[in-house]
C-alpha cells in the first residue's frame, strides 16, 4: 500500500524557498541519511519552481521563463541542478538520494506552463497540442506560471500521463500538487486525472495536495484520490496558527488511516527562510514544538520538517529523534480530543494491538497550568504510564505545564498481558 503510515521527511520550502540548489538537497539529504532515517525519516522533497533558472527567495517571478522539453514537461534548472544537463532530469538526484536508503520528492502546480500553451507545443503520446487543452480562465492567484487543463478533453489525461510518465523514468517517489487542494468545485475533476495519471505511472508514488484548507465535506472524495491533502494554508512558526490547528485537527482526524492522511502542513523547527536577507531560526518556543509535534503525532498527520538540516542544534535533533514520541504515528488509530477548552486540551489515542494507549495534555493558556486527563476516558484502569518528552515514569496522569507546553503518556491498562518494552527507549531528558 502506498503510504500505510505517515509519510515523514524533510521539504525544501521553509528553509530555500523558489531558489534551493541541488547542493542543498544533497547536503540536507545526508543529514537525514546519518542522523534521522534511524528514526523513519525518509523523503526529501523539492519544493515549488526547481525549472525556473533565475528563482532566488521565496517569491515568485510573474511570467518568467521556465525549463521545458519539447512536450511542454518543466525540467530541473542546469544552473540549480546541474546534474539534470543532458536532459537526464532528475535521475541523478533521485539515484543519490535513493543510494543513502532515502526516497526522493518533487512539487508540481497544477495544469501545464503557460509558455507551452503559447508556442503550441505538442503533447508527448497525443495528437493534441498543449494549447489544445490549456484553460486559460484557469490560473493560481498566486503564481501564473500555469494554466489549468480543460479535463473534459482526453489530452488532459494525455498531458498528465506524459509528466508521471516522465517523474517515473526519474525515481520520483512522492508529488506534491500544488493549487489545488481548496479548490473544490472548480478542480475536483482534475484531482481525478492527476490521480489516475499518478496510479498508472509504473511506479509507486505518494500523492499529495495543497495548499489548503481542503474543504471537510470532501473527505471521502480526497481520501479516494490522493494520498495526503493539506487542512491549512501554509503554516508558520506563529503560536496563533499553531493554536487553531486543534480545531483543524478535531474535525479531520477521524478520516487518518492508512493511505489517506490529513496533512497540518510541514514542521517550521530549526533554520527557516535562509534565502531572506536576514535568515532566520524558528519564532517557536521549546514548549511550542514540543506541543506542535505531539500534535502532529496524535492526529498522524505526515512529518515534513522545513528548517535546513544541515544547522540543527542539540534541541532541533532531539526534537526529531524522540522514537517513542515518533511511534504514536505508527502504533495508535482513532486518535480523538476528549475536551477542548480556551486553556487546555486533552486527546487520546489507542493503540493497535490493544496495549493501552497514549494520551496528551496540552496547555493552551498563556500561563501555567494544572491538566489531568480524565480517567474516565481510559475505559478502564491504568497501571503504568511514561511519559515521552521526559521518558520518566508518572505517578498520575496530571502535569503542571509551563505556557504552551504539553505532556504526553504510553498508558499500560490493568488488564493487558502485553509486556513489550513501554517506551523507554530513545532520548532521555526533558528537552
């Protein structure tokens, strides 16, 4: 099955915006090779704009002139990725990637260059011509690059074919869809070409959708053709967006299980926006990401770290190696918040093969507080509990919290037999 779990990896975005280099994705994917496969980290993903030769910051260049082939198919910038020259694409990156036991990933936006719908190019196994099938009342408001494909016509499906065809050729083990994800109704049809385009490669392959928020009432039709959809329009490292994410992540968890995978966007930790002129290091406090990623855990939403790899200080690794932590994405289902309030949350998670479960408090609140979970949520009594962030042993399950902070518990029941190993193991100290 493509994506079982959570798909966890790193996303060049966050940190290098339009204008990351091969090089960077090398140095970053080297990293994650030593220090985080260990841990199930494993995709490295090019984010938007990797064809465009003069990309430099986060911004984007109205009607700047992209790499194409003669298909109307972008191409790596040779100045950016100066492996891709000789129209070898990115097979060399994805081989180098995949020879660290890693998986490699690339963004696309929606539709084909506007370029070559312009110059009439012709679309590789079809008798139709880019502008054939172009839509050109259907543009990203954010970047013109593309214009939307008529999906009525059959050379939409021709087009879309002729890029995973392509990406496949290349190793390409994940798509990030970009401009297409909230917009239901326009693009629901061209969801379902992009998906069969994507299952019909020959080649296995995670797709996902943003930016969001994906619209709720589509669950089971985003759950049917992709397989990670984003809830939320970028996220930052801002304790507002961070704080709105529990409702997000109230209403989709229940649709998280294996393949299909509600998406609260990537993990903006370490070095970010490194090709400002300023670069900068994450605005969240210790007690914000500990709190972002055991939320994100809890709701199983896919990991994506943003911040360069390369600069990750003791904590930022720390932060990423927490194994038992890491485990909750794997070893619970039907995760669930048994309160919200203004101060605090409180969710819990089962584990799959009946040991207990995990359960989290979170503090809200800009002040310190006292939280407990309610034992009546348990269903039943417990006898053990660790928690994750500390690895120590808790004599009840109430934790005084700094602002924003978080606890989380691996909960052994009274009645279970299972005698596995309860979570000690990994990082130790709180952090």
């Amino acid at each position: 099955m493509i994506a079982q779990y959570p798909p966890m990896g790193w996303n060049s975005w966050d940190c290098f915006g339009a204008a990351v280099t091969e090089e960077q994705v090398r140095r970053n994917a080297e990293y994650m090779a030593k220090h985080l496969k260990e841990y199930g980290w494993e995709y490295v993903v090019v984010d938007i704009q990797w064809y465009q030769p003069t990309a430099s910051s986060h911004a984007y260049e109205p009607f700047s002139q992209l790499t194409m082939d003669a298909y109307g198919r972008v191409l790596p910038a040779e100045n950016r990725f100066p492996s891709a020259r000789d129209g070898r694409g990115f097979r060399p990156l994805a081989d180098y990637i995949h020879g660290l036991g890693l998986k490699f990933g690339i963004h696309i936006m929606r539709g084909l260059p506007r370029m070559a719908a312009h110059r009439k190019l012709p679309i590789w196994g079809c008798d139709q011509s880019c502008a054939d099938v172009a839509d050109p009342n259907s543009i990203c408001a954010w970047n013109p690059d593309m214009y939307g494909l008529r999906c009525d016509l059959p050379a939409a499906q021709a087009y879309y074919s002729s890029i995973f065809s392509l990406y496949a050729s290349w190793g390409v083990d994940y798509v990030k869809c970009d401009d297409i994800a909230r917009e239901y109704p326009r693009c629901q049809r061209e969801i379902e070409v992009i998906s069969q385009a994507c299952r019909s490669c020959g080649r296995d392959i995670v797709l996902s959708l943003s930016p969001g928020p994906a619209p709720l009432e589509q669950a089971e039709h985003l759950k049917r053709y992709a397989n990670l959809w984003r809830i939320t329009d970028d996220f930052w490292d801002d304790w507002r967006l961070l704080r709105g994410m529990f409702e997000r992540a109230e209403k989709w968890c229940v649709h998280a299980g294996p393949g299909h995978w509600p998406d609260a966007d990537m993990l903006p930790v370490g070095a970010l926006r490194q090709c400002y002129a300023e670069p900068g290091w994450t605005k969240f406090t210790p007690a914000e990401q500990r709190t972002m990623m055991t939320l994100w855990c809890m709701m199983r939403s896919p990991l994506m770290v943003g911040g360069d790899l390369q600069q990750n200080d003791d904590f930022t690794l720390r932060l990423l190696t927490n194994a038992p932590l890491l485990a909750i994405e794997k070893e619970s289902w039907c995760a669930h918040p048994v309160f919200t309030s203004d101060g605090a949350c409180v969710w819990i998670a089962p584990r799959k093969n009946g040991s207990g479960c995990y359960a989290a408090v979170f503090n809200l609140s800009d002040g310190e507080k006292r939280i407990s979970v309610p034992l009546e949520a348990l269903e039943g009594t417990w006898r053990s509990a660790t928690e994750l962030w500390t690895n120590q042993e808790s004599a009840d399950l109430t934790a005084l919290l700094p602002a924003h902070d978080v606890a989380v518990w691996h909960i052994q029941m009274e009645d279970t037999e299972n005698t596995e190993n309860t979570g000690n193991t990994g990082n130790t100290g709180k952090i």
